[in-house]
C-alpha cells in the first residue's frame, strides 16, 4: 500500500517537473519574445494563400492553432475564419462538422459552395441552404436531377438575403426545366447561370455589374432572351455569354431583333458559341469606346455559312467601336482565325477574335472573312502570326496578299511551320520589284514549328536565309530572328545566320 502510494506522488512529481520544463522551453522559443501586433501580422498572412491541393479545409487552422496558445485563441475565436464552407466539406465528414463550422462562424456571412452530384448530398445541402440570410457568396454546382434539392434551392432563394452580392448556378442535368426564381438581394453584383433559365424580370437585377448568361446547347430564343434581359441591366460593366454549339436545326439568322441594348458602362463583353450567338449580341449592343471585346467561335461548318454575313457585320462593328488590338493570327492549320492584343510589343496578351472551322470548311472559305477588317484595323497590327499549310494544287490565295500589304505596321511576323516560310517566300518571289511593299518596318522574325510536318530542313532553311538576305539587300534588315529550338536547324545554316552583321539569333529553348 505504502509503494502504491509513493509511486503515485512521485507520477505527480515528475509531472510537475515536466510542466514546469516546457514552460520554460515555451519561453526561449522565437515565438514567445514576438510582439502580440507581429504574431498577429504573421497569423493573418497564414490565411491569405491556402494549398488548393490539400483536401482538408480545415488544415491552415489546424496548422496555426498548433503554433501557440495565442494563435489557438485567434483561431478559435475569429468567426471569419470558419466562414468559408464549399466542395472540400462534404456530407462524408457529417453534418455535426458542419454544425461546428456554422456555430464558429457565428453571424458572419457566409461563402458557400455547395457540389451536388448525388442525392446522398441532399441533407448535407439542404442544412447549409437552411443558413441562406447569412450568405454573401454562393455557387451551386448541380450535376443530378432531384425534385427536393431543387425545393430546398428555391426556399433559399426566396429568403431575403441582405448580404449576398454574389450568386453562381451551374448545372449539368439534361433536360432539366427548373425555374429561376429570382433572389430578394438587393447588395447582389455578380450573377452567373450556366444551364440555368434565366429571369423573368430582370428588373430586379438593375444593381448588377457582373453577368454570365450561358447555356451548352443554345438556340436562338437564348440569344434573345439574353438581350431582352441586358435592356434592364444597364449598370453592366461585365459580359459573359457562351450560346454553346450549334443545334442541327439552327441554320440561319431568321429571328430578327429591333432595338439596341444600351450599355454605357461596359468594360468587357466575351462572347463564345454559335456564330449567330455572338454575331447578333455583338450587333445588338451598343459598345463603348472604352470596351475589350472578345469573340470565340469553334465548330464553324457550312451549316452556318448564311451567318457569315452577320459576323462581317459584327467585327466591322467591334473594330470601329472598341480598343484595336494589335496583334492578328492567322492560322489556315487549325482552320482559324485568331486576333490578339498585346500586352507588351511581342507578347500576345488577350483573345480579341478567335473563329474556328471545320475541317468540311476550305480555308479559302475562311480567309475571307478577312476582308471586313479593312485598313484601319490592319495597320494598327504590329504583330503577325501566321500558319497556312501549302494546298494541294501548289496556288497560294490572294486574299492572302491582300493581308501581308494590308499589315503595312506589322514589326514582328511569327510564321507557324515550314511550309508558312515557303509560301511567304513565295508570295515575295511572284511580286518582284513590288514585294519591298510588304510588310515594309518588318524588324523581327520568328520561325515556329508545328507537329503536323515533316520538316524539309534543309530547303526551308536556304529559304530563310534568302529571305534574310533580301530584306538586307532592299534596305529594310531584319533585326532580330527567333527558332523554337537550336537542334531544329542544320548547324552549317545557324553558323551562316550569325555571322550576319546586326542580326540577333534567340532560341526558344
């Protein structure tokens, strides 16, 4: 009984002493002799960029609550710090978590995002939507059908939410007809819906100043319900709209629509999808000076050939009104036409046009929509990135003339492929004594491969010399030349290149 005891007080001891040694250890740590506004300094810079790759949520605040008491406290008793409840929080973790996080966070608004791609999710969701007049952000991502979710969504929605300013709905459920219901916020900015049916009165959004209005598979109903939406919109300086591909039955522009859509204070319109999709929006708005456009069609084919038209119209007017890029790719590999503007003199910044058709589409076909942009546009383009691909009857097209005279300004050509060299020098070569016209304040050349070929190295690489050989010849010397990589051309002809005086060779390596 005796030893029991002894032991038991000599366990206490040694307790003592151990409590008593970290203490002290405590104190001699770096952490201990900082200054409470310097731990809280560092404290707050901790939560400022998280892994994105780390699937605990919660692991910044568990890291620094392990630093020191102090930090422990601070995050425990910062309610800011457990407002963030989205996809990495699921209902595997238990809706008792997400209670916790709800009773942290107190009454502070909330970021919710909420992925619901089974019904096993529904009570997860449906707990956190139950919160809705605390949200300030809120993105749904509905990627299965189900009736309840969509009641749950929509109660949430009717609730007064005086904090949300910002609202996401995606969804990826075919054939879904779920109504929008329009949400009581008055602080809402930025709306996005993919998938989603739009608003009925969109009087109602007359606050907001950031739209995305998209939809997979568009008809035109979609494009003009979209514009029937922007009348009421006007304090819009954010456009996004996606009319997705084509339906088969959508052939020609047969809906007209009257009226434009005025939008003062737009800063930027991207529109992609159909060819009539972004035609007629961009024709229908009235686009400020000021304004960054930007156009991105793919698929084009000859079902949409009658729209062509409209998209001459369009860029026509997207050129007069908007900031001129100064950067144009034409690229007849991809059967596209790229336009860029530039961030810096050779660095192709923002997508301004991009049209891609499909292969059942000639070129030929392609190059004239070329044709619209006319000379005020084409000689503000200072860099020329081209890629044509030699046809099969050996003919080069003249529109393709018409661009290289037309770029008068252009400072930097970026040819894609051997055979974009090859033809380029052959368009000098048939000009003669009139090809100095092209392409006159040329300074910098860069040469791009492209997978596709069969390099002809050798004979593409006499071309280039030649080429650089001429421009010296008529006065005009290039200044710089740039290969994608040193092992890509014959050594003898990288050998001759730089020994030619003012001449800069750069590898991309």
């Amino acid at each position: 009984m005796y030893h029991a005891q002894y032991r038991k007080h000599r366990l206490a001891e040694i307790s003592k002493q151990r409590l008593k040694l970290n203490r002290e250890h405590n104190l001699l740590i770096p952490i201990a002799v900082l200054p409470d506004d310097i731990l809280l300094r560092v404290f707050l810079m901790s939560f400022e960029k998280e892994d994105e790759y780390d699937t605990n949520s919660m692991a910044t605040m568990r890291y620094t609550s392990q630093v020191c008491s102090y930090w422990r406290d601070l995050t425990l008793g910062s309610p800011l710090h457990w407002c963030q409840i989205n996809n990495r929080i699921n209902y595997k973790s238990g809706t008792l978590w997400l209670e916790e996080l709800l009773s942290r966070s107190k009454s502070s608004p909330l970021h919710v995002e909420i992925k619901f791609a089974s019904k096993e999710e529904l009570e997860f969701a449906s707990t956190i939507l139950q919160h809705s007049s605390r949200f300030c952000e809120l993105e749904i991502f509905k990627d299965v059908p189900d009736p309840a979710f969509d009641d749950h969504l929509r109660s949430a929605l009717e609730n007064p939410m005086q904090y949300l300013h910002s609202l996401t709905i995606i969804q990826h459920v075919e054939g879904s007809n779920q109504t929008f219901f329009e949400p009581d916020a008055p602080s809402l900015r930025c709306l996005h819906l993919i998938n989603t049916p739009m608003p009925f009165n969109a009087s109602s959004f007359s606050t907001i100043t950031e739209l995305e209005l998209s939809c997979d598979n568009a008809s035109e109903e979609f494009t003009h319900a979209l514009l029937y939406v922007l009348r009421d919109v006007e304090s819009l300086k954010s456009l996004i709209t996606n009319g997705g591909t084509a339906p088969p039955q959508m052939t020609t522009a047969s809906i007209p629509f009257t009226g434009n859509v005025h939008l003062p204070y737009l800063e930027i319109m991207r529109l992609s999808g159909t060819l009539y999709h972004c035609a007629h929006t961009a024709i229908s708005v009235e686009i400020p000076t000021s304004c960054f456009c930007s156009i991105i069609c793919t698929g084009l084919d000859n079902s949409q050939r009658s729209n062509l038209p409209l998209m001459t119209q369009a860029i026509t007017k997207i050129l007069s009104r908007c900031r001129a890029p100064e950067a144009l790719l034409v690229d007849f590999l991809d059967y596209g036409l790229y336009v860029y503007a530039m961030e810096h003199a050779t660095i192709l910044h923002h997508e301004f046009l991009k049209l891609v058709f499909g292969r059942n589409l000639d070129f030929r076909d392609a190059i004239h929509l070329i044709s619209p942009f006319g000379n005020p546009f084409l000689n503000s383009v200072k860099h020329l990135r081209l890629g044509v691909k030699v046809a099969k009857d050996g003919q080069i097209d003249g529109s393709l003339h018409t661009l290289l005279y037309s770029c008068a300004n252009v400072q930097t050509l970026e040819l894609i492929g051997d055979d974009s060299v090859e033809i380029i020098f052959g368009l000098i070569q048939s000009h003669a004594d009139a090809a100095y016209k092209i392409l006159p304040i040329l300074r910098a050349l860069i040469i791009t491969e492209h997978k596709a070929y069969d390099f002809k190295s050798e004979e593409v690489d006499s071309i280039i010399l030649s080429l650089i050989k001429w421009r010296c010849d008529i006065g005009l010397p290039l200044k710089s030349i740039e290969f994608f990589r040193k092992g890509s051309r014959n050594p003898l002809f990288i050998d001759q290149v730089n020994k030619i005086e003012g001449l800069v060779v750069i590898y991309n390596e």
